[in-house]
C-alpha cells in the first residue's frame, strides 16, 4: 500500500473530465490539474459532438466540471504542472507553488496549440470566421466566398477540400510558396485561383466576421470565411522530459488498445497523441485509458 495519489491527470479539457469521471466511477483517488487554456477557447460552438451540437466548448467543460463534484475521490486544481519524474514505483508531480506529490499513475491529457498565421487582424476574427478544421466550422461557411491560407501542396490540397462546402474557393499563400505542377494543375481543373502575393491584413466586422482580405499591393479580396492550414504543436513538454515517444507529426506515441505511451505507467489521451483531434475522440480516448489505468491498478494490487 502506499501514500499517493492514484493518478494525477494533467489537463481538464475534454480527454481529462472524460477520464476523470471513469476514474471517479472507480473511486480512485484522482488529481485532476488544469492550466486552463483548451485548444479550443476561441470557439463559439463545438460541432461534430453528438447530443451537443452548437453547445459552447467552455459551457461543455464546466457541465464536465460539475458531474465530476458528484466523485468525492477526484479533486479538481487550477495550476500548471511544472515537472514529473520517476520515484521509485511512483512518480513525483510538481506544480507552481505547491508542494511535489507522488502519484501511482501519470495521464497526459495536455492538448495541442495551433500556430495561426501571422497576419494583422486575425486574432479578432479566429474562432468566428478564421478556423483550421473544416468538419467542425465548414458547414457553417457551405457556399460562401472561401480563402484558404496555407504553403505549398498542403495548402493546395486544403483548398482542393474546401470545394466541398463551397463552389467559391480561392488559395492564398501569402508569398511564392512551392505548389508541384501537378497539384497546380488539379486547383486549375477546379476552378481555384492561386493568389501568391503577401496579405497585409484581414478586415471583419465587429464581430468577427471577415470582410476582406487586404494584399501588400493595396487590393482587396471580398471573402466570408478563411479555413487554415499552418500546423499546431505539443501544449506541454511534459512528455518529452518523461521520455515518451513521439511520430513523425509530433503525436506522442500511444498504445491502442491501453493508451498508454512508451514510457511504463504515464498515459496519453485526447489531442496529444495526434490520432482524429475531435472532441468526441478525445472524450472517447480519455474512457479507454481511465478503464486501463484502472486496469493496471487492480492488477498491481492483487485484485485483477
Ligand atoms: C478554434 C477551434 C475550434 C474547434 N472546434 C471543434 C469542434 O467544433 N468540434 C470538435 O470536435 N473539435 C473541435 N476542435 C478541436 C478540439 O478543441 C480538440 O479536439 C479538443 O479540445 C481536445 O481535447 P483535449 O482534452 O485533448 O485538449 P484540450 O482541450 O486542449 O485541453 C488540454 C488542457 O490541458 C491543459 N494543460 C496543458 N499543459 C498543462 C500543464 N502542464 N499543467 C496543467 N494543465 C495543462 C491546458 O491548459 C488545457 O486546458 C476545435 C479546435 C479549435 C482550435
């Protein structure tokens, strides 16, 4: 038997609550700890997400919140987890300004970071009508004036998707980027001009909504809706310092079945990990490895 805490959950986005209430369930004693910054807090409305079509993502984490008070054994912290390491058969967990504790079980739900484009006026419109994934935010854009923003075949096949929401689709580079000949050739087939000159800035309504698309040459382009596609990384390090294993992509790498990572006994789930980065699956992920971690605990302890 020993002193620490079950398992320290590090992130309180959709993987982590979807986890902590299997493990609350089990009445494991579970330390939820969250910096507070979803990947997703610049939306208006999750979509793709059954029985909560157009919920707001941050009335979706607080109702989690809430069905987690009903567990007496899940605490939940606001904090940033600053380090963990191995101690012994356990793990050491730091945060800022608390003392360390150990933990039987680590789970990483610590989510991703978009990296948005640099461009001037962004900001107010990300979220409304600048946006990454076209199956959470196209239908809403379905026959408007579409702009994609992104360098190269990456960008050209994201444009190339966009046709099926839209008839209008237009590609911004925003500056010569290479796009191979054939892929040029498929945008030409479809209609999909190529605009390669620097944009200068996005101009919006007060809320949010994109007007125009201002070139470094003083032209404006008339668009509804930019759909981008500049990447995203790790929110955390924290697995890098564990030593977990990341692909090619920069997912860390997880078991299928358990989720847990190369590293014994620290779990991933939800967007870390890089598989279909949804809602749904990161709640999905989050189930699957509080069922493992429980797993894995009933066995260390005689009862599996
Ligand atoms: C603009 C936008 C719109 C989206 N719209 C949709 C949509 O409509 N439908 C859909 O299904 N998906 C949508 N997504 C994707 C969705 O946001 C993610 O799939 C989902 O948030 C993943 O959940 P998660 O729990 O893995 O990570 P997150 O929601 O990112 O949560 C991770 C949490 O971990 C915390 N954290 C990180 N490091 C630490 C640390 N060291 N210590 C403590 N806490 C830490 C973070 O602060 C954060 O609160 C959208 C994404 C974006 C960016």
């Amino acid at each position: 038997m020993t002193d620490a805490v079950d398992v320290v959950i590090v992130g309180a986005g959709a993987a982590g609550l979807s986890a902590a209430i299997v493990l609350g369930r089990c009445r494991r004693r579970v330390a939820l700890i969250d910096a507070g910054n979803p990947r997703n807090r610049a939306s208006q409305a999750v979509h793709c997400l059954l029985g909560h079509e157009g919920r707001a993502p941050s009335q979706l984490l607080a109702m989690g919140r809430l069905e987690l008070e009903r567990y007496p054994t899940v605490t939940q912290r606001s904090n940033l987890v600053t380090a963990i390491a191995r101690s012994g058969n356990c793990f050491s967990v730091e945060c800022e300004n608390e003392v360390p504790f150990q933990v039987r079980k680590v789970l990483l739900t610590t989510g991703l970071t978009d990296d948005l484009p640099r461009v001037e006026g962004i900001d107010r419109l990300y979220g409304r009508s600048v946006h990454h994934c076209p199956y959470c935010d196209g239908f809403e854009h379905r026959d408007q004036a579409i702009a994609v923003y992104g360098e190269g075949d990456k960008g050209a096949g994201l444009a190339l998707m966009m046709k099926q929401w839209s008839s209008d689709v237009m590609l911004f580079t925003d500056g010569l980027s290479p796009i191979s000949s054939g892929m040029l050739a498929r945008l030409d087939h479809q209609r999909i001009g190529v605009c390669t000159e620097r944009i200068a800035r996005l101009e919006g309504t007060a809320d949010g909504m994109l007007k125009e698309i201002h070139l470094e040459s003083g032209k404006a382009v008339a668009r509804s809706a930019i759909f981008f596609t500049t990447g995203c990384h790790q929110s955390s390090n924290l697995s890098a310092t564990l030593g977990c294993i990341r692909d090619e992509k920069g997912g860390i790498v997880t078991d299928p079945v358990t989720e847990e990572s190369s590293v014994p006994g620290v779990y991933v789930a939800g967007d870390a990990s890089r598989d279909v980065l949804l809602v749904s699956i990161a709640i999905a992920e989050g189930a699957k490895a509080g069922v493992a971690i429980n797993q894995a605990l009933l066995k260390e302890d005689g009862l599996a």
